[in-house]
C-alpha cells in the first residue's frame, strides 16, 4: 500500500496528464454524444495531432536544454513548400523531393545553430527571426500560390493507410492488430529484461502488484489504441513515422550520452561546461536534428493536406510549445518527457476536434484552448509544490 | 517565563523522507543558539519551518512566540513576527546591485520612485554593520561567495530582526571574516536578539553559543548549557558514537614531480580579477594546500588552471613533463585534471537531475558503450559513491535538489572521484560538511594520494590546510606571497603571509 502511494507520487505528472486527457474525452463524449469516441472519429483526431506531436517530441529536447524555437510552423511550411514545388514544378520523385525537403530542414537547423550556440543570441530572437523570414521564403518558394496536386506516393505519406495482411471485406483490420500484438510482446519483453537486470544488480523493483498493474494497463492502452485504428481504416503511415521519432527520440533522452548531456547543459549550463561537456557543440547537433524532424513534419503536413499552401503551419509553433509545457517540460531547461509532449499534443487536438465537432464560434476556441493551457501549467506548478 | 520563540514536537516529511521526527527546542532573547547535528539530519528543515519557507499546514507541532502559537503563512508573515533566515544556500539577485540586493522588498520610495541616495546611504549603514567597505552599486553576481555572504548578511540585518537565523553563515568566510562575523552576531545578541546559530564548525560553536541543541536524525538529542559541553560530547551525540577526529598520518616521502605550473598569468578583464606569475610544482602523492583570505585568487587560479575562466592566459602547465594546452573544461578533463568547485549550486550540480545522474556527469563514457548509456552500470557506481561516502539519500534516483547541503558536497565530491583524475583540486571541499564526514573526507583525500595523485586543496580554515597538506601555498593579492612546509608551518605564519602587507 505504502508503495503504492509513493508510486503514485513519483508518477503524478504523467497520471495527472492522462486523467486531464480522459476527462476531456470524457466531456466531449458528454457534449457531442458518442460521435466523438467513435473510431472514426479518434483515428481522425490521431492523425490530426501527428504533425504537431512530431514537433513536439522534438522541441522537448529544444526546451530541455533551455532553449525554445518559434520558427517550427514557418520552417514546416517551408519544407513542405520544397518538397511540393519540386515535384509539381520541376517533376522530382516523391523521395528525391522528401530528402531535399529533409536537408533544406537541416540546413535551416544548422543556421539556428550557428547563431544559438556559438554566437549566443538567445534562440528566442534566432528562430523569431526564422519565424518572420521563413514565412516570407514561403511565398517566395511557392510564388504566392497554392502548391498541388502532388503524386501518389506523396500523399500516401499523409493519408494511406498500411495495407491489411488478412484481405478480409470485414469490418476489422489485421495489421493493426498484429501490430498491437507486436507492440505489447515488446513491451512486455523490455519490462521482463529490465527486471531481470534490476534484480540481478540487487537493485530495488516494484512491488508485484504495482508492476502487475503497470504491465496490464500499458498493454490495454496499446490495445485500446491499435483496436480503435483497426475498427477504422487501419493504421495510417503517418502514425507509424510519429511512433518511430518518438521511440527513437525517447531512447535518445533516456539512455544515450547525448540525450544526458541535453539534461545537463538546461539543467545548470555551468555545471556541464566543468564536467567536460561541449555545450556549443550538442545544441549545434540538435538543432539540426530538430530541423531534419521539423521538415518531417512539414512533408507529412503537405501530403495529408495534397498541398503546399502558403499558410501551412502557421500557429504550430504554440501548439507544440504548448503540448511540451502541458506534457510537463520546464521552460527554465533540464526538465521534461517526449511521452509527456505526446499526451500534451493530444490534449490540444482533442480540444480542437471536439470543438469543431460542437460548431463553437472559433473566438471560443482561441479562448478556451488559452485557458486550458493556463490552467494545465497553473495546476502542475501548484502540484509540484505540495 | 515563556521562550521567545519555541518549537514543539516538529514533523516534517518529505517524499520518502521523514525529514523531522519530534524536535522541540526554545530560544531566549538575547541568546544565542547553537543548533549542530550531521549532514541531513533536518537542520536547514527545521528552519525553513521556522522562517516560513515551508507554510503552517505543510507540517507537524506548533512554532510559539512569546508563548502564543503561529501559524506562518509564508516567509513575509515569518519577517513581521520579527524571524528572518540567512539561507545555506545564497538568496541574491545576482543582476541586481548590492544596494538593490540589500532593500530589496524594503525598498526606500515616495510614491514607489525610488530614492536613489537615500538607499544607497542605507545601504551603506547596513554593510557597516558587518565590516564590508565595498560599492554598493555593483553587481552582487561579481562579488565571490565570501562577500555575497556578507550581503546577506547585512541585508537581514537592516530588517527589525527579534530572531535571528543563520544557517551556516561562516562556511564561505575566511577565518578572518569569521571572527568579524562572530563579533557582530555577540553584539546583536547583546542588544537583545536571539540568534539560532547553525554550523559544522564546533569551535566557532563552543566560542558562540550560550546553549547548544543536538539533532540525530530528526530528533532533538539533547539541549544544553554550552559551559557543559565539550567539543568531543558534542560530536557523540551528533552521531551516536564516539568518533576521533585526528587527520590522517602525513606519508613522508613523496615522488617524482607530477605537476608542473610557470609564470601562470590569467585575467578576467570583466571583473578586473587577476592572478600573477603563479608557479609552483605538486609531485605524485602529494598535498599541496594553498591558503589566503577571501578574493586573494585561489579560485580564480583553480579555474584558470582548469581551463574555466576567461581568456588573457599566459604561462605554462606541464603533467609528467608534458605542456597542456587547457583552453576548456573539457581539455582539462581529458588531460587528468579534476575540479571540485566552491560553489556546488553554481558550477557543480545539475540541481533538476537526480543523484545518479550527477555523479556519472563528467564520466558518461565510463558507463556507455557507442553513445548509450547502461542504466544498471550508471547506477552501480553512483550507488558505490553513495555507501563510500556515506550520501544520506532514500535513493539513488533522489533529485540533487533535495539533498541537504553537505550531501549535495558529496555528490560533487563524487563526480569527481569517478573521472578519476591524475591531479585534483578541491576548492573549498568540506564546505557545508558535518564534521564525521569531514574527517571521512580527509581519509579519501589521504587515500587517493597515497595512491599517486596529485592534490590541490585550497581552503580557509587553516587547521585543513596545516593538518592535510605537505607543502602550503599562501596567496596574497593575486600573488604567491609565500610557501611553507607542511610540517612546521603554523597558523600565524600563514595568516603573516596571507595578510595584506
Ligand atoms: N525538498 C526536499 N525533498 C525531499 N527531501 C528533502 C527535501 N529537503 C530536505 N530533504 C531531506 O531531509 C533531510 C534533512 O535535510 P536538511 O537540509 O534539513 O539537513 P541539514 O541538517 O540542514 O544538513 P546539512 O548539514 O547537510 O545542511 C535530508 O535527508 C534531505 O535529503
Ligand atoms: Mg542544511
């Protein structure tokens, strides 16, 4: 009981966010009636949130280290306008035109770099900057028009969905659950070996109980997640690249010497010069890389949408920010979770579909999602206190 | 006849970690109070309790004034009631000026303009107070840790303090600064206000306080008058034992020369601080203590050498024969230099990141393979640190945060231990340390040249310095003013060379 509790406390940040989460789902379930859980529906909403969560997962690391981009939404935008003008201008295939659109992200990642970590200007002045020109670039990129159409295989990255292995006319798609199956067999053998080594070590586990709990819940959200993809279309590829950044992400925060290092650098910058660390050198590295994910997200973005547009992207940079900050990153650096970023991404789209589904006045929703957002950090800062 | 403040059966609890456990104690006026114990054992708790940082509901027992209980809701309601805290850990604005520093939330102004003068002038009369003759218009951020104590010291001094609490307020003050401050806190309680006196220092205890209160473990052990206790009774109850608080037995013979410094000239032209024509060798197993008062650039050396201070460089820094060519921390690193600094919030701890991850910072390659990390090596070692050095933590994964102060010390010690250097430098390293540990880090610091290292250790308590090193270096000004030989060097003869001539 006693480990219980303190579980439950170490843990509070990631529950309170899921328990927000639930409520949420829970009131528009309320207000809109069973259209908003309908499969349909949370397959829709999943792939609304997937650019905004791609940027997230990667912005987490930005403000862990201190840092903040403003620029995300110009600079997405900007990379989906590459991509798209290449292929319908200059009839480039859909991978030559991604890489392209990949390296210009990079590209753009390195110039934050430069002027972040070895000229010192505060990143929130760089990527404002970035914000303003990119925006610009747009429309110098596109000529002012709308983009489009772009080619099958473009699309496919943003609507298609993977193909079904039982071919069955039913009502139920087979990849997604042989995907869930995967994913919980995975899961569960990670969390098997990780005991196994912390007992081996002599180190402290949790209780049976506790990890009995621990394992049945992970594995229902697992197959609440794929059972509602499977009794839609399936799984889009979309989700599947968001689920590959964010494990490969999670894994850099958590276990590699760089992702520490992130940790250090916003956790006290000074500590980490005098303990070795090359602080200019790992933000110039992960902007870059955080470009690379931003221009991902930007091509998703176009190839759902089948366009560049010259208004693609703008506001994400508060989505994502605000997902990060929701999903329990501090702006002050050295703390916060791609998983939290996540689940603070789906908050924030949930609200967005849910309230269109209600038909409110879009003044209302501005309103209501800058207060949610206030209340969340509100509430979490209040909770850290006790 | 009713304490003028009282504590009753205090309990305070923390993640995992019952902080205070039933402590209870009464100060009188004009009295001063001595409150010793370990490392952890709920010292600074107790008087955040006390001062209102941590509010009335947050934990157990009553706090009494004048016989009536309070109930403080925060640090504001504690200042009226007439308590005021000088923390462990330094409150200032490092932006702000000193003047700002010292009336800041007491601000001198007609209609909320502030009168420039008239604070200035105040503030000068509370720097009196505590013997600083500094401008009080510059940044506190450039003032050393030993002056910034001092301002804030003078800052609660110009509050209408009727208790008086300082935690550990002398353990980054030079002997010197420690008197003077020890003067000016007999001459407050003489005027009638009751100081609650922490510090590992016992001989400045046993000097100060009328009466003395044990911790152990969130327990009161024992209230007494200080005529019936000796330094040595004290030590026992603090930690349940008797304990001998000898330094360890000097190895005679050293070896061959190790490292090597010339002609090191550095300078920070934003701060005007420069160290000059600094040269001096340490040979393999060797303590080389180096000595001097407040701002006579012993940090300032250790950073320089270390690679972490400003440009203007000049001279050379040879190991085993070979020239470095420091220009960062990391050069340092790589090239078997360690750094302990002086101050642990500053330039040695992540405070957001847990024990673990502190300790393995500057080693992450010893416990990764091809960039990752292995969780269970990473903790191995930091849970082997935590047992050596006696780290009083519920767990490893305990955030830096949450440590007390003199833990905090240890994981710093830690992280350093691990790089395993080939010459350390300790700045200031039992800053904050109970006296146990202390002696338990003399033993590591014996142990660690025995086995061939190089040892730097600057400090200002001069018995550390006579008791630790072979040779001691004296600093003056920026300047070597002196050496001495570790066994017939003495007190006086340090502070003659260390004294401004
Ligand atoms: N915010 C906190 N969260 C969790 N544990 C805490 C917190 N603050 C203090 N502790 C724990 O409470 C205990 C008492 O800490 P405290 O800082 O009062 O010790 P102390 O007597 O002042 O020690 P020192 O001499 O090292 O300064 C320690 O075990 C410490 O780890
Ligand atoms: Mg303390």
């Amino acid at each position: 009981m006693e480990a219980l509790k303190q579980s439950v406390r170490k843990n509070i940040r990631s529950y309170a966010m899921l328990i927000a989460l639930a409520g949420i789902w829970l009131a528009f379930s309320i207000l809109c009636g069973p259209v908003f859980l309908s499969p349909g529906n949370l397959s829709n909403l999943f792939i609304q949130t997937v650019t905004v969560a791609i940027v997230a997962c990667g912005m987490t690391l930005i403000i862990v280290t201190g840092n903040i981009d403003l620029s995300v939404g110009s600079v997405a935008g900007f990379a989906g306008a590459v991509a798209a003008v290449l292929q319908v201008r200059y009839g480039w295939g859909t991978a030559g035109a991604v890489l392209a659109a990949v390296a210009a992200g990079m590209a753009v990642g390195a110039w934050h770099g430069f002027w972040v970590a070895y000229k010192k200007v505060p990143a929130f002045i760089v990527t404002l900057a970035s914000m303003l020109a990119f925006r610009g670039l747009i429309l110098g990129v596109t000529g002012g028009a709308t983009v489009s159409p772009l080619s099958g295989a473009f699309r496919a990255v943003g609507q298609n969905y993977l193909p079904d292995v039982f071919q069955h006319p039913g009502s139920f798609n087979g990849s997604a659950l042989l995907l869930a199956l995967a994913a919980i067999a995975v899961f569960m053998f990670f969390e098997a070996r990780r005991r196994g080594e912390r007992l081996r070590h002599g180190f402290e586990v949790p209780a049976p109980g506790l990890r009995a709990a621990r394992l049945i819940l992970v594995s229902a959200a697992i197959a609440g997640f794929f059972g509602i993809l499977a009794f839609n279309k399936g799984v889009p590829y979309s989700l599947l690249l968001l689920i590959g950044i964010a494990l490969l992400l999670s894994f850099t925060a958590e276990r590699t010497v760089f992702g520490r290092r992130l940790y250090a650098i916003g956790g006290n910058s000074e500590a980490a010069r005098l303990s070795g660390v090359n602080i200019s050198a790992n933000l110039m590295a992960l902007f870059i890389i955080f470009g690379a994910i931003v221009s991902v997200a930007g091509v998703v973005l176009a190839a759902r949408l089948n366009a560049a547009t010259t208004s693609a992207g703008i506001n994400m940079e508060l989505d994502a920010i605000a997902a990060c900050v929701i999903g329990g990153a501090s702006l002050m650096g050295g703390v916060g979770t791609i998983l939290g970023a996540i689940i603070g991404a789906l908050i924030m789209s949930s609200l967005d579909n849910g309230m269109s589904l209600l038909n409110l006045d879009i003044t209302y929703q501005y309103v209501i999602k800058g207060l949610i957002l206030l209340c969340a950090v509100w509430m979490d800062i209040s909770g850290r206190e006790k | 006849m009713s304490y003028l403040l009282e504590v009753k059966d205090i309990v305070k609890d923390f993640p995992g970690v019952r902080a205070l456990d039933g402590v209870s104690f009464g100060v009188n006026t004009g009295e001063i109070h001595a409150l010793v114990g370990e490392n952890g054992a709920g010292k600074s708790t107790l008087m955040k309790i006390l001062s209102g940082v941590y509010p009335d509901g947050s934990y157990g027992g009553q706090v009494l004034v004048d016989g009536g209980e309070v109930r403080f809701d925060g640090i504001r309601a504690a200042e009226r009631a007439g308590i005021a805290i000088i923390h462990q850990e330094f409150a200032l604005v490092r932006q702000l000026s000193v003047a700002e520093n010292i009336l800041l939330g007491g601000e001198l102004h007609s209609g909320g303009v502030i009168r420039r003068e008239a604070s200035l002038a105040e503030a000068e009369a509370a720097l009196k107070l505590v013997g600083l003759e500094i401008n009080p218009e510059i940044a506190v951020g450039r003032l050393g840790v030993g002056y910034q104590q001092l301002v804030e010291i003078a800052k609660a001094l110009r509050k209408n303090v009727r208790v008086l609490i300082l935690d550990e307020p002398t353990a980054a003050l030079s002997e010197d600064e420690s008197r003077n401050l020890l003067a000016i806190i007999k001459g407050l309680a003489a005027r009638g206000v009751a100081c609650i006196y922490i510090s590992h220092r016992l001989g400045e205890v046993l000097e100060l306080a009328h009466r003395i209160t044990v911790l152990r473990d969130g327990r009161t052990v024992s209230t007494e008058e200080k005529t019936a206790m000796t330094e040595a009774s004290i030590v026992t109850r603090m930690v349940g034992r008797e304990l001998s608080g000898v330094f360890p037995e000097k190895e005679s013979g050293t070896g061959n020369d190790l490292f090597e410094v010339s002609g090191w000239t550095a300078e920070d032209p934003a701060s005007g601080m420069r160290v000059e024509d600094i040269s001096f060798k340490v040979r393999r197993g060797e303590v080389l203590g180096i000595a001097g008062l407040v701002g006579s650039g012993r940090t300032e050396l250790a950073m320089s050498l270390f690679g972490a201070w400003g440009p203007g460089l000049a001279g050379s820094v040879r190991l085993d024969g070979k020239e470095l060519g420091i220009t960062s921390p990391r050069d340092a690193i790589a090239a078997g230099l360690g750094l302990v600094s002086e101050d642990r919030k500053k330039f040695g701890l992540v405070l957001p990141s847990d024990i673990t991850t502190n300790v393995t910072l500057a080693s992450l390659d010893k416990v990764a393979a091809r960039g990752v990390i292995d969780e269970n090596a990473e903790i191995l070692a930091a849970v082997s640190y935590i047992r050596d050095l006696k780290i009083k933590t519920p767990s490893p994964e305990q955030r830096a945060v949450n440590l007390s102060g003199g833990n905090q010390q240890k994981v710093v010690l830690s992280k350093w231990l691990m790089t395993a250097p080939r010459v350390l430098i300790l700045d200031e390293p039992t800053r904050g340390i109970d006296i146990g540990a202390k002696f338990e880090i003399y033993g590591i610091i014996d142990r660690l040249a025995r086995g061939g290292m190089g040892i730097i250790v600057i400090s200002s308590e001069l018995p550390e310095v006579l008791g630790l090193a072979h040779r001691i270096l004296v600093m003056r000004s920026g300047r070597v003013s002196g050496e001495l030989d570790g066994k017939t060097a003495t007190q006086e003869k340090i502070m003659t060379l260390a004294a401004c001539a």
